[in-house]
C-alpha cells in the first residue's frame, strides 16, 4: 500500500522530470480509483505553482488528467450495469431525479468541482444508466479545470502575499 508521502514525493518528482505531462500523469493516477481514497492532488497543483510553471497552464492538465482518470467510474457503472441497478436500485431512482430536475451535466460539474463530493459515485451512476461518455467527460472536464483554476489562483496569489508579508522569496 502507498502512503500519501510517498506519493507526493513520487508525484513531485514526476513533475519535475515531465512537466506539465507530469502534471497530466499524477492527476489521472490520483483520479483513476474508485475504491481507493484519492491522493492530495490540490498539494502537487500548489508544488507545480512553487515551482513557478504557468498557473492556467497547470489547471488545464490537471483537470485534463483527472477528469481522464475519472471516466474509471463510468465504465465501471457500463460494464456492471444489470448488478449495480440491481443492488442500488433506490439510490439509482433518486440520483435520476435530481438528473432530470437540474440537468445532467451540471450535476455532474458540481460534483467534479467541489472536493467533498465524490464524482467517482456519478461517474458510475452515469456509466450505469447510459448517461452520454462526452457529456459526462465534458461536464467533468469544466468542473475540474475551473476547480484547479480556483486553487492554482489562490495559490499563486497567496504565495505572493506571503512573500510580501513575510519576506519569503519563491
């Protein structure tokens, strides 16, 4: 089993031998478990920052790899449709619902940019009921940019304000 140091270390390091691929690299392995609990992707987006690679350009291949990695739940939900209905029949119903009352896609841009919902649920109801594999990508994709755009900005704003207050240089 990997600890979380070792992963940042190992994610760290990917990034500073590849690059913006690296980014792409660490964000689909972090996004890519369904059972496993995700690794911190939110620190290696702050490492990519320090390591004064361009902020935007960090967001785009961080949400790209992820929001790759995430389509795991979706064809997890394809491939075991028939057991998944059968099991989550009630949770199925009422994830439909809110479906169809706020649209699919935004449900699931909501889902890929807060970090305390888990998007792998969505990706496999999604899978699972035959939501579209580009809506649901598209849908991830947006949410996951615009959620490391959030942290890539404070981060990059936040180092220099820290940097001002307290004389650190980075």
């Amino acid at each position: 089993m990997i600890d979380v140091a070792s992963f940042i270390a190992w994610a760290n390091q990917t990034i500073v031998v590849f690059g913006y691929f690296g980014i792409i690299i660490v964000a689909f392995v972090s996004s890519v478990s369904v059972v496993l609990p995700t690794f911190p992707l939110s620190a290696i987006v702050v490492f990519a920052v320090a390591m004064k690679m361009h902020p935007i350009i960090i967001a785009i291949c961080a949400g790209f790899g992820s929001a790759t990695g995430e389509l795991t739940g979706y064809l997890i939900g394809m491939g075991g449709k028939k057991t998944i209905l059968k099991k989550y029949k009630n949770k199925i119903q009422k994830l439909e619902k809110m479906f169809e009352k706020y649209r699919g896609g935004v449900v699931i841009f909501f889902f890929s940019f807060l970090p305390i919902v888990p998007i792998d649920v969505m990706g496999v109801f999604a899978g699972t009921v035959g939501y579209g594999v580009k809506k649901f990508y598209i849908a991830c994709l947006a949410g996951k940019i615009c959620r490391y755009l959030l942290i890539v900005t404070m981060t990059y704003y936040g180092i220099g304000v820290a940097s001002s207050y307290f004389g650190f240089i980075f």
